[in-house]
C-alpha cells in the first residue's frame, strides 16, 4: 500500500475517486477492524494515508509527530511516513473551513451546535471557535459532562443559529436517516452536514426545503483530500482544482430522474440520456415487475392500487440509493412526496411535460387504460409532477430534442446541493 485511506467501513468512500484525479498515484482503501490497527502501525508498510470514522482520535497513539493545529483539535486524518516516522496532521480543517465559507455562511457571535463526538466533531468545534462562534456545544445520545444530549438541544437550544453534523446518520447505506429535527429550530441559518454519500442528505434537504442554507459533505472531503496530497507529493492546494473535481464528481455521481405522465416518453428519453452521460438506466416499473413476477396490470387486479403502492415506494427507496443513472419513474410515483424526498438524494428531478393531446392510454395501464381515464390522470397529478420537479421539460418535442434538453440542463447545473 503506497497511498490510502483507512476505516472501519468504506463501501460508501469515495476518495479513491477524488484522489485520482488529482495525481497519478495508487491509492487504495483499506478497512481495518479496531484490533487490527496496531499491527498496521507497527508494520507502517505505506507512504501517506488518510484516516476517517472511526479512527481520527486512535491513531494519534500510534504517530511520532502531530501537527500543532491537528494536537490541538485533538484528531489527526493525515499520516506521512516519512522513512519510518509517521507524522499526523488534520486537513478536514482546511475543508470544513471552505466549505462554510463556500455557503456563505457567518458564525461570527452565532450558537453552533455540533453534532457528534469523534474525530470530526474535534474538527468542528474548531473550525467553529476560529470562525467567532460565540457558544459550541456538542450534542450526543449520552449526556456528558462536556455535551448535552438531543433532548436538551431540541428544548433548551432551539434558537441554535448553526448545526453541524458530524456523525454517520444519514449515510450510505442507511440514508433515510435524518440526525435531528430541524423544524424544531426558529432561528436556524445554516446546516453543515458532514455526510457525503448520499450527495444530499436527509438532513440538507429537510433544511432547503425550509429555505435554510445547508450543505453536505462533499466539497469538504475535496478540500481536504488536496490538502492532504500537499502532505503527500508537495501538491499545493488550489481552489480552480476543487470547484472542478466537485463539478466532475456531481456529474459523475447524480442521478437524473424523470417523472411525468404515462406515454410522456420517459423510459424512452431516458435510455437515450444513459447512453448519451454513459450512466445506467433503470425503470421503476420494470423493477417492480421483477419483484412480484407479474405484469403491473396484472398484480392491480390481485392486489390493488394500494399494495402497488407500497412496493412502488419500497422500489424509490431502494434505487434512491444508487448513483450515476437515468432512472425513468412511474406515472404515480409523485404520489407519494417520500418517493419524491427519497429519489432527490442523489438525483435531480425531471419533469417530461408532455401535452394531454400528445399522451395516449394504453391497456397495460390501469390507472390510464382509456383517454377519459388519462385526462383525469392528467389534471389529479400535473401540479404534482410541477411541485416535485427540479427543471421542467417542454417534452412536445422528439426524443432526440428532448434527450438533449436535459443533457444540457443537467451538464450546466454543477452545484445542485
């Protein structure tokens, strides 16, 4: 192992991606169980590595040197072997610095909640404290001596201005997990999420979703994987180099959903586009035909609108946590909003709005088996597909032309969270 990154799980990581396109070096993840990490430091068979949950505070023990900032925060996530002496130091500073001042956000005289308290939270508080907040405190399951617990954050701290989160709810593969509720906060400003992986989080989007500036975890876990390539090879940090790997990553990484009507085209339109952004297409209905081995039309008869519907939200909870592809929906998927919140994790939301005049019911359709049938389908659900869109697509058109409006909406979008 020349260059890495250890952790107790890293299924959801994402950093050998960001790390290659920064240098051409072999960085590899390694994850290590807790009575594993002794050996690994004795036998120090690496270069440089980065360090993430749940590690940031055990390796400490481990290292010949820490840097100043890193002993003070007391969590190191850069080790640099240089000849067998190991050196710490903690770039997720660095990162969590830009990016609260990438959103804009002041702590200047604010109360900060900080969410956590591992390694990341050390971080937080921190960065907090340089940046002027006037009180930080760190909120846990267990009340301690030097933390409050949710409750007392929740009834005695509502008026928080700042909340981040440092713990893993919310993260691959347990996503729908949201840490606190933030509609319990009358004064809230700004929400860091240190979750990455979905691209936004519960947390982010229940806090855009009440005009709140939030952010997740991405941009950081750039920022601080070049800062930590200046530790490893001498690569100086550089802010044109983070805006375009984050640029690349969302692209790379989102997903494109299309809701809309039945015969609205988007299975069709939505091939198109997985071809065109080289990313998997997936249909819901599709999905769930392989699951109940049946025809849609088929299990209506059997079971009903109201059982589809729950293996039709059970289907968006489970694409909701895959990244890269075109996934076409179904008509009634908007239906349900927690289909909607889910599919909005890592996607962006289409709307193929195609004219009534342009749609045609089809008998593999229940719920749209005539035209009368499809024009009150139309009018129950058009607010709906406008309400849960992100973008809106005039979808008269080919599935060329309409492919392709899509394509350049969705390439010039780069900062959607």
């Amino acid at each position: 192992m020349e260059y890495g990154c250890i952790a107790q799980r890293l299924e959801h990581s994402f950093s050998a991606i960001i790390h290659s396109k920064l240098a051409e070096y072999n960085y590899e993840l390694k994850e290590l169980q807790p009575e594993q990490l002794k050996l690994f430091f004795k036998k120090r068979e690496f270069k440089a590595i980065n360090v993430t949950i749940p590690y940031k505070k055990a390796v400490m023990q481990y290292l010949d040197y820490i840097d100043p900032i890193a002993k003070k925060i007391g969590a190191v996530n850069t080790i640099v072997n240089n000849s067998g002496h190991l050196s710490g130091y903690n770039t997720d500073f660095y990162g969590m610095t830009l990016l609260i001042n990438r959103l804009g956000l002041s702590l200047d005289g604010k109360k900060v909640l900080v969410l956590g308290t591992g390694g990341t939270c050390a971080t937080a508080e921190a960065v907090a404290e340089s940046m002027g907040a006037a009180l930080i405190l760190k909120v846990s399951r267990t009340k301690k001596n030097d933390t409050i617990d949710y409750s007392e954050a929740l009834s005695l701290h509502n008026d928080a201005q700042i909340i981040i989160n440092t713990t893993p709810c919310g993260m691959y593969p347990q996503i729908e997990g949201c840490p606190i509720d933030v509609d319990a906060f009358t004064d809230l400003e700004g929400v860091i999420d240190a979750v990455y992986n979905p691209l936004c989080s519960r947390l982010v989007e229940k806090s855009l979703q009440k005009g709140i500036k939030a952010e997740g975890g991405l941009y950081m876990l750039i920022a601080q994987a070049v800062k930590a390539a200046e530790y490893f090879i001498g690569l100086q940090p550089d802010i044109k180099s983070i805006d375009k790997i984050y640029a690349d990553i969302i692209k790379e990484k989102t997903n494109i959903v299309l809701i809309g009507m039945p015969s609205s085209g988007k299975t069709t339109v939505g091939k198109a586009l997985a071809k065109k952004l080289n990313k998997d297409f997936i249909d819901t209905d599709e999905e769930i035909k392989k699951n109940i081995g049946m025809e849609i039309s088929d299990f209506f008869k059997l079971k009903g609108e109201k059982e589809f519907r729950k293996l039709e939200s059970e289907v968006a909870r489970q694409i909701s946590k895959l990244q890269n592809c075109v996934i076409s929906t179904g008509g009634g998927m908007v239906l349900n909003q927690e289909n909607i919140d889910f599919l909005k994790l890592n996607g962006r939301v289409y709307f193929l709005d195609r004219p009534l005049n342009r749609l045609i019911a089809t008998t593999d359709r229940p719920l749209s088996a005539t035209a009368s049938d499809l024009e009150k389908r139309y009018k129950e659900r058009y607010k709906l597909y406008l309400a849960a869109a992100e973008k809106s697509i005039d979808a008269s058109g080919s599935i060329k032309e309409n492919a392709y409006k899509i394509k350049e909406d969705f390439l010039n979008e780069n900062t959607y969270y």
